[in-house]
C-alpha cells in the first residue's frame, strides 16, 4: 500500500548526484555527491553544507568509523576517503589498481571494510590507512554493498547472483540466491541478525534468517529496482525503490509498506535512520528525502543459546 509523511529538502543542484547518506556521529546527515565530488552535511532544520573533493573522483558509500570520522568510497578514483565531522579530508590509495571500491562499513574488530567491484575482492582498511585485500573465488561476481553482523561482514555479488560471508581472518564463504539472475545489491543486517537484501533485478526482497533459511519476497512493483536497504531498531528492513520513485519498508513477517516521492523520477539511492527517527534517502536528483516510520514492527528475537 501507498502511504504518507514524506518531505524533501533540496541539499543540491540537480546535477550533483546525492547518493548514499548516514547519520554522522555530530548528529547531522552525511552524503555522498557522486557526480559533483562532494560530500555533504545536513541538520535537519538548518541549511546544508558540503565538502569538495576532487570533481571526478565519484565518492559513492559512505559509512561511520570507529575513530568518529565518516569513511567512503571513492569509485573513480579508486581510493578510500575519511572525513572528520570537522570537514578534514584524507585519502588512501588502494594497491590494486582499478579496482572500482564502491561498499564500506565498519566491522567488529575496528577497521572499515569495503568492496572491489572491478577486482572481485573485499578490502580491509584499518584506521592508520593499511589495507589488506581478500580475493573472491569467482571472477565478474561484481561485490557490491557490505553490511556488519556479529563477529563478520556480509556482502552482496551483484554478477555471480549469492551473498557471501567473510570472517574477521578472511574466511569467505557463499551462499547462492534461490532466483536466478537476481543481481543483489544493498545489504543490511537487523538486530536479530537477519540478514535482509535488495534483488534490483527481480524486484524482490530477500531476507536470510539466523538459521540460515533465505526467503525472496516479490515487490507489488516488480519493475521498481530495489537498491538500498537499511534495518530500524524494531527489526523492520527499509529500502529504495530506484525505478519505482519509492521508499518501501518490510516487517520480518514480509508484509510490505511503499511510499511514493513527492518528486517524479528523483531517483532515491542510500537510506539511513536519521539523527530524529525518521527514515531518510539520497535522491540523486538533489535533495534528501525524510520518511516517517509508522509500519508495524518485528517481533523481539527470540533468545537463543550458542
């Protein structure tokens, strides 16, 4: 169903290209400009403001650190990029050459780990900028999106149709994708450690359970290219609908909730739970969109034993 409670806030020229967002450790909104080589900052209520990089240098994800910095991908540049709440920038230099690094997040042992797209590897960056690379067992498996659960990181292989699994030591492992030809993308762990993923290419859903178990959940719009995806602290996955001009949300139960953007065709990318609760989305197009929740919520986990 469609529902209301949605506002947009111009934070750019249309041709900036706001891409993924997060919630900073200042409490503001921090995005990537992947057209312009920007990285921006919102408080929600006050005016935005942003930092320059180098213009061709397409920051794409972008992620807090352990050290109260934000970190990010530079997908053009082949580099990754820290940036202090304060606006200080410095940039690190990848050893394998164009490798395309588009996914980051911080993992449990205190470095950010990212993805090669054109190198078919996870990259480990620790705080003092010393990068450790891990080579898939498969060529063209395109990792995309890196998400944190427990004492791992998982990823999604937008090409080679699976999500796969990397220990702290760098022990992957693989898991296929019921759908073929699914192209996975975004990828976000919940608080019972379900693992929930966009298929931007089937137009579904999917969600791995604790148990191992992967259920798809087909979109009402099959056509409407889910791409990011983030959990809220009920459990609840919220995603972006890119070519469907939507932000949808899916309780663990697979019931589903879309609603519509104001702007036509604004083309929503990153999504984030903001510093105030709401739920909030990169729109290429240029401007931020705020969400409100109002879907029912998981269940608590049930506790288990390990």
């Amino acid at each position: 169903m469609t529902a209301r409670g949605v506002e947009e806030y111009a934070v750019s020229d249309r041709d900036s290209g706001p891409y993924a967002i997060t919630t900073g450790p200042d409490g503001a909104l921090w995005f990537t400009m992947v057209h312009s080589g920007r990285i921006g900052r919102l408080v929600p209520g006050q005016e935005p403001t942003s930092h320059r990089l180098a213009p061709d240098s397409g920051p794409t994800v972008i992620s807090n650190g352990p050290d109260g910095a934000l970190w990010f991908t530079e997908y053009r540049a082949h580099r990754i990029g820290r940036i202090t709440t304060a606006g200080g920038v410095t940039e690190f230099a990848l050893p394998t050459a164009e490798c395309g690094p588009f996914g980051i997040a911080a993992g449990p042992d205190g470095a950010l780990w990212f993805t090669e797209t054109a190198a078919d590897r996870i990259g480990r960056i620790a705080t003092d900028g010393t990068v450790t690379e891990y080579p898939l067992s498969r060529t063209g498996a395109f990792p995309s999106a890196i998400a944190a659960a427990g004492d791992a990181m998982w990823f999604t292989m937008n090409q080679a149709n699976a999500i796969g699994r990397i220990g702290m030591g760098g022990d992957i492992t693989v898991h296929e994708l019921p759908t073929e030809a699914a192209a996975p993308v975004g990828i976000a762990v919940g608080p019972d450690e379900s693992v929930w993923f966009t298929e931007i290419a089937a137009g579904q859903i999917g969600r791995r359970a604790p148990d191992g178990r992967i259920t798809e959940y087909p979109l009402p719009d099959r056509s409407s290219r889910p791409h990011a995806v983030t959990t809220d602290a009920d459990g609840t996955a919220w995603f972006t609908e890119w070519g469907g001009n939507r932000v949808g949300s899916i309780t663990c139960e697979g019931s589903v909730t879309v609603h519509e953007l104001p702007t036509p065709a604004s083309e929503p990318h990153g999504i984030t739970v903001g510093p105030d609760g709401a739920l909030w989305t990169a729109l290429e197009t240029g401007a931020l969109a705020r969400v409100l929740p109002g879907t029912p919520a998981c269940p608590p986990p049930p506790h288990t034993e390990t």
